[in-house]
C-alpha cells in the first residue's frame, strides 16, 4: 500500500471534470482533499492523500499526467516550537482539521502533524510565533 500527500495543479479546462471520480473507481485509490481552491475559468489546486495498492497509485498519478494535471508532493510542513508556544489558544480556533486541540485535562494546545494540511492559518494567528513552516 501507497499512502502520500501530493498538490495536484489542473487547468480551467478540467475544473469541470470527474477526476476524483475516476481515481476511485478505475483505479481504487482512496482519496482525501485536505485543501482545494477550484474556481471557474482559473486555473485549480488540490492537496490531496492518495492511498492505493503500489501499482494501482502509479496507474492513478499516469492518468493524472496524461490529462494535463502537474503533481507535486507536499513539500511544505508545520512545525511547533515547543519552547514557544504559550498555549494560548489562538492557533486552535483557526485550524480546519482540528489538527490543533486543547486537552481538557491539561488546558495545553495539542498538535497532531499528522492531520495538519500546511494551510499555515496557524502561522499567521500565533502570537507567540511558535509555529513554523518548514519547506
């Protein structure tokens, strides 16, 4: 099995088409959009996770080239800096993903990099500065 977060980048002229659709059902992946802006008549960006069997992902990401889509990995990563950060919040209320929490137990601001889409909202709301983009 093949588990990878990619950025898929797609003229205006494929905003229109089922290509998630065909992912799934002709090549079995499993897929999840972490972050999409997909406007009419401008170009489109998705950061996906596409999970398959090895062979049925390599026949995915082919597809996905023939049709004219660029695929780049997801190069970019949210880091925290633990000396830093002041567990004040602020960076819980912005997170889509709910990749930032706040224990109940403990009242500390929780990170689970494995959620978190490199959207840095984060970033930008920490007061502090504790959390970190890192390419």
């Amino acid at each position: 099995m093949v588990k990878k977060r990619i950025v898929l980048t797609f003229p205006h002229k494929l905003v229109d088409k089922p290509i998630v659709y065909k992912l799934v059902k002709d090549f079995d992946l499993i897929f999840n959009i972490l972050q999409a802006k997909i406007m009419p008549n401008e170009e489109g960006m998705m950061v996906v996770e596409l999970e398959g069997k090895k062979e049925n992902y390599a026949k995915g990401v082919d597809y996905l080239k023939e049709i004219g889509v660029k695929i780049e990995p997801l190069s970019k990563e949210v880091l925290r800096d633990e000396e830093r950060c002041t567990h004040c919040g602020a960076c819980v209320t912005v997170c889509p993903t709910e990749a930032l929490y706040v224990d109940k137990k403990t009242m500390k601001v929780i990170f689970d990099s494995e959620k978190c889409i490199a959207c840095e909202l984060c970033v930008k709301a920490c007061p502090p500065r504790a959390m970190i983009v890192k390419f």
